[in-house]
C-alpha cells in the first residue's frame, strides 16, 4: 500500500504523458477524479499489513449499464412542474404520486418548520396540504431521512433534472450525491472497511452502492463462473424493490437487473456486513419510468461517531438462515457471517 501511494505522489501529479497507462489504472487517481474530491475526499489506509486494493478494480462515482440493459427512452421519462421547491414539498408533486399516504406528514416528523412562512404549529403546510416527501426541510435536520421512513422499507421518491423545481429542491438529495468524506481501511480481521473522518447523523445521506447495471441472466452467467459463487453474492444486488409479476411494466415483470460492484464501483463497495448495522439501503427512484434502474441509496439509521466502521445487512434481516442453521446437511452450502455484533446471527445467507 505504501508503495502504491509513494508511485502516485511522485509519478501522477503532472501533465506528463510518461505514466498516462500507469495514471489510468491507479486508484488514488481515479478517486481524485470524482468531482466531489475536493470537498469530500475518499481516501485509503493500510495500517494493518501490506494487502492492496486488487489492481483490476475501477472507482467509479456513477453506475454503468452492462450489455443488454437499454436506458428508458427520452419520450417516456417526465418530470414535475412544480413551481419551485416549495411545492415538492407538499403531495401535489408529480415525483410523489405513488407516495403512500399513510407516510405523508402534519408536522413533517416534528420537523422545526418556524423558519417556513407558511408554517403555523398544529397546522398544515400551504394550501392545508400535507407534506409527502421523504425528508426534514427545516432545521438542523434537514436533508435527513424522516424517521417515519427510516424505520419503514418503503421506497424514497426523489425529484430529478427533468423536473421544473430546480435543483435548489429538498427532495434531491440522493441525485446531489455524497456530502461527507470517506476512508477506506484495513481493518483487523474482516478485509477492507469504510469509515467516515467526521460524524454522521441519523437519517444523512452517506453514499449510493455502484456497479455494472447487468441483467439476471448475465447475473446467474458470473455467478457460474466465479470461483467462489457465494463471495460473488457479496457483490451482487438486485434490484427487485419493484418486481411485480402482475406490473403493466414488462421490464418489471421479469427477473429484475442486478448491480455488480465487484469489479467497478464507488466506495461503498468495501463497506462491510454486519447483523446490527448503523446504515441501510434504500431504493431511491428519480423517473418514474426508470423504476426498474433504481438506485441503492444508503442512510444512517443512528448517529454514527466518526472513526465508527460503517455497515449494512446484506440482506436486511431477511433470509432463512435460522431454519437453515438447524440442518447440518446445508451448513456447507451456507456462507458463515463474521461480523461479531452481539445480535450476530450465525449466517449470511
């Protein structure tokens, strides 16, 4: 590791052509390349031992879209024509029109709305409507998760660059990207680890899980082929949020797209599992034609000190581990979970 950063500060910080092949297969190059570098910087440390990230892996800061994965077609992909943000907030927005109403809020989860004129205690927003989106808007937490919604699955609905409100809306907060700077470490006894340098509140946007957009079919293919296939499940997640049998969407109907982020990725690749996670995964939908191309967006679900290593379930306690424990016969077929939190169920899948 140490050798790789020393060839990076002496051989990469010109114009010169001489390592140009070398500069595009350094990690600390592509890294800085991201256009939040300045501001929120990933870096990585190897105290422990002299282990490398593996040479092939890419950093990329946005997802790709593998062979046969076809982006919605401009025709179909539409936006709100809300006047400004102040109107996204409220459930006339056409980005919240599958909002459950149950989800939407009086008090926007006893957010502190006295900065908003158009707030008075006990009543609703403008117009007496009720806010629907996802996020505080006032505050000390604003931009942060409800905790209405981070304690449900449900999906986030998110405005995006079709919309009118502009980019000054609240409710794009996962299209604005990352906002904290990550470390990636050695840990003692799990790989490589993500933490965050500053503290992280409850509810914050941390970072979107990236990769290869590929389809099932060429899923169940590199599963195959890997030489370990339960390690490639690691890498591997569907996005399924919205699969429905009986979907007038035949691109929700079938098997759902997968992200593979072994070998191309953001930070949050490295981020490890744990049974008792301060993050989870939400899905987090821009376009409503863009459904079935979600994105994995992960929120802290508790404040999080810095230095703390960052984690999520990996299959967000879901699986049928427990009843698969039991028989001896399928603990060779079973990938053992190393996380060490006291809820620690034994298992991965």
């Amino acid at each position: 590791m140490e050798e790789a950063t020393r060839t990076h500060f002496f051989n990469h910080g010109g114009d010169s052509k001489e390592f140009e092949d070398e500069k595009k297969n350094c990690h600390l190059c592509q890294i800085r390349a991201f256009s939040t570098h300045a501001q929120f910087p990933v870096t990585i440390i190897n105290t422990q031992d002299n282990v490398k990230l593996e040479p092939k892996f890419r950093f990329m800061d946005s997802s790709v879209l593998g062979r046969g994965v076809e982006p919605t077609k401009s025709e179909f992909l539409t936006g709100c024509e809300c006047v400004d943000g102040g109107d996204c907030e409220y459930n006339t927005c056409n980005c919240l029109q599958d909002v459950d109403d149950s989800s939407s809020s009086d008090n926007d989860d006893d957010d502190d709305d006295s900065s908003d004129p158009t707030y008075a205690p006990g009543a609703r927003g403008r117009g007496g409507r009720k806010k629907a989106y996802a996020y505080h808007s006032h505050g000390a937490r604003a931009g942060h998760l409800r905790s209405k919604v981070l304690a449900s699955r449900d999906p986030i609905y998110e405005c995006h660059e079709s919309c009118a409100c502009g980019p000054a809306c609240a409710n794009r907060v996962v299209e604005r990207g990352r906002k904290i700077p990550l470390q990636i470490f050695r840990t003692a006894d799990r790989g490589w680890g993500v933490r965050c340098p500053v503290d992280v509140r409850q509810g914050q946007f941390v970072d979107r899980y990236m990769g290869e957009v590929i389809t099932a079919l060429e899923a169940a293919r590199r599963r195959a082929h890997s030489h370990i296939a339960q390690r490639k499940d690691v890498y591997l997640f569907a996005l399924d949020k919205f699969s429905d049998p009986e979907s007038f969407d035949e691109r929700l109907r079938g098997p759902p797209l997968e992200v593979d982020g072994e070998f191309m990725s953001g930070p949050t690749r490295f981020v490890n599992h744990s049974c008792e996670p301060n993050m989870r995964i939400f899905a987090r939908v821009g376009d409503h034609a863009d459904k079935h191309l979600h994105d994995l967006a992960l929120f802290a679900i508790r404040d999080i000190p810095r230095g703390e290593e960052l984690t999520f379930d990996y299959v967000d306690g879901i699986d049928d581990s427990d009843n698969d424990a039991l028989d001896p016969e399928k603990h060779k077929d079973m990938t053992p979970c190393f996380c060490g939190s006291k809820k620690c169920r034994g298992w991965l899948w």
